[in-house]
C-alpha cells in the first residue's frame, strides 16, 4: 500500500514538473522558485495612456525586458470617494473609512464627533458649534494639509482632496516582464508598491503618525483610495472593488503587479480561507502562480510589507 502511494507521488510530481513548462513560465536560477509573466492582457487599457510598451531597462545592472506602463491614477469601475462627512449628524453613507490597530471604521459624523474619546485625548475636535465639520474644500486647502507637515490652520481638519485636482498627473509603472526572486526583501522604492488593474497605484502604509499628530484624518473612501498631491488617487487598502482575474482553482483572485513582476492577490480564496503562509512581505508560492503576494486585511494600513523581486521604477509626472 505504502509502495503503491508512494509510485503514485512520484507519478504525479513528474506529471506537475512537466505541466509547469509553459511558455509564460521561467524558473529561476536555483530552480526553487518559480516566477511567472506579467499578463498586460489583465490591464484595463481604457485607463492606460496610449499602449503598454516594451523596453529594455537596466535594473540592477542588468538590461531588463520590462513593461512600461502610464496611466492618470483614476479608477473608473467604481466611484472615487467619498471621504470626508460634512455634519456630525450624517450617516456612514456620506463618507468613507478610517483604521486604526488593525480595524476598519465608517467615518460617520458620529465616529468624527467622538475622536477625542477614540484616541483618548480631548485635542481632538474636528467640528464647529453648529455641528458642522472642517473639512479642505480646495486645492490650497489640501495642499496645506496634506502633507507630512500639516499647516497650522489645518490642525484639527479632516483631509480630503479631490481626484480633479490632480487629474492631469501621470504615473509611469517600469515593469520587469519576467520578475526575478530575491533571497533578501527590500523596502519599497519612492513612488509606491504597484498598481491595480484599473492604473491606480498601490501605495505603502499613508504616514498616520504625522497624520494623527495634527489632530487631523485622511479617509480613505469605501474602496480603500484617496488622493494626494503626488499621483493623485491611490489605494491604501484592498477592499474588492477593482477589476479581479478569477482563478481556475480555489485560490483568491489576482488584483494586481506589484513593480517587481510579482502578481497581488487578494487575501481570501474562494471557500473564505486565508493563506496559511506568508513570508515577510506577504507572498508565497504555488505550483500555478509561482511566487506572488496576497494583500493584507483593509484595516492593517498595508497592502504588501516588501518585495522580494528586483523592482523596476515608478515614476509621476507632476
Ligand atoms: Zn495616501
Ligand atoms: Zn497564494
């Protein structure tokens, strides 16, 4: 019986080794981690501008066959926003999502009117007598408050700007078409983590220390967005509502490349589980998609944690 089984193993892990030889796939030098292409097809190209281009690149030092991919930042499967309350009598529906310590909450007037006892302490008051709640209504005024350095008269706000005002920016992705595994992670670049199907970036964790410091909160809107001077809007959070790439077994679906070639998955498969594994930066491997990352929970303020590819550029043309 042991015998047989044990015939049968082998069998089957012939039989896998041989069905990962397709022509998308490459193993690596070590032949330990497999790596699979970047997929162009699964980009919305009405959010692209122009076409996706090839180019070879130096990464590294070594001249890299990568996508180069440049888009405006704006989704356009689900609205962007909203974000700020204007009352503190206004419902959850006005508005978008705060986290804190892992856990996601509605930003209803209700939650903005109770930040002092949220945080514990009474410098928070983000709202007038009549009930009405500070939020940037302009250019300037998001410009003076999102920031690192938040201005004076923008303590005790709640940040919002607007998709519009920064429209006209475009982000380049530089793409390695075949991602190259590295033992050792690195952090993220300047510029971000990748980018969604729908050409909006992801980005690292949103600086809530500098955020928080200022009495003042950035929400992001239901979809796990919001926007900054730099690149307009991008995500800080995966929440399901951008263009997913369904997968033939149970496995969670694709959402994105981050920028060294790795696939982003989402984080629960089909049947609700949660990977039982993940390494530093949140990735794994699999016989089917090789090594990829799987997007933390909305609430943790970080999609991915590193890279472990050789990353190519972000780039944003402000
Ligand atoms: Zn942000
Ligand atoms: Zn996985």
């Amino acid at each position: 019986m042991i015998k047989s089984s044990l015939i049968l193993l082998t069998i089957m892990l012939l039989f896998s080794c041989k069905s990962n030889q397709k022509k998308n796939e490459i193993l690596t030098n070590d032949n330990s981690i497999k790596t699979v292409a970047v997929n162009k097809d699964y980009f919305i190209s009405e959010n692209i501008i122009g076409e996706i281009k090839e180019e070879k690149i130096k990464l590294k030092g070594v001249e890299t066959l990568c996508y180069v991919i440049t888009t405006n930042s704006q989704a356009t499967e689900h609205q962007m926003g909203p974000w700020c309350p204007r009352h503190i009598d206004e419902g959850k529906e006005k508005a978008g999502i705060w986290f804190s310590e892992g856990k996601v909450y509605d930003v209803s007037g209700h939650f903005i009117a109770n930040l002092d006892e949220f945080y514990k302490d009474e410098k928070w008051k983000l709202f007038r007598e009549d009930g009405s709640i500070k939020v940037t209504e302009s250019l300037e005024e998001c410009l003076g408050a999102a920031k690192p350095n938040v201005e004076e008269a923008y303590h005790n706000y709640c940040v919002e700007c607007l998709p519009d005002y920064f429209k006209n920016q475009t982000t380049t992705y530089t793409i390695p078409i075949n991602p190259m595994y590295q033992e050792n992670s690195q952090r993220f670049g300047r510029g971000g983590i990748g980018l969604a199907f729908n050409g909006v970036k992801f980005d690292p964790p949103a600086p809530t220390h500098a955020i928080l410091a200022a009495h003042t909160i950035a929400p992001l809107d239901d979809h796990g967005g919001h926007v900054n001077p730099h690149g307009g809007y991008h995500y800080h959070a995966v929440t399901g509502s951008t263009k997913e790439i369904e997968q033939s077994d149970v496995h969670a679906p694709i959402i994105g490349y981050a920028i060294d070639g790795f696939g982003i998955y989402a984080l629960a498969d089909k049947d609700n589980h949660m990977p039982s594994y993940l390494d530093d930066c949140g990735g794994h491997s699999d016989d089917i998609r090789g090594y990829h990352y799987h997007a933390g929970a909305p609430g943790g303020n970080q999609i991915i944690k590193c890279l472990h590819g050789i990353p190519g550029e972000i780039k944003i043309q402000e």
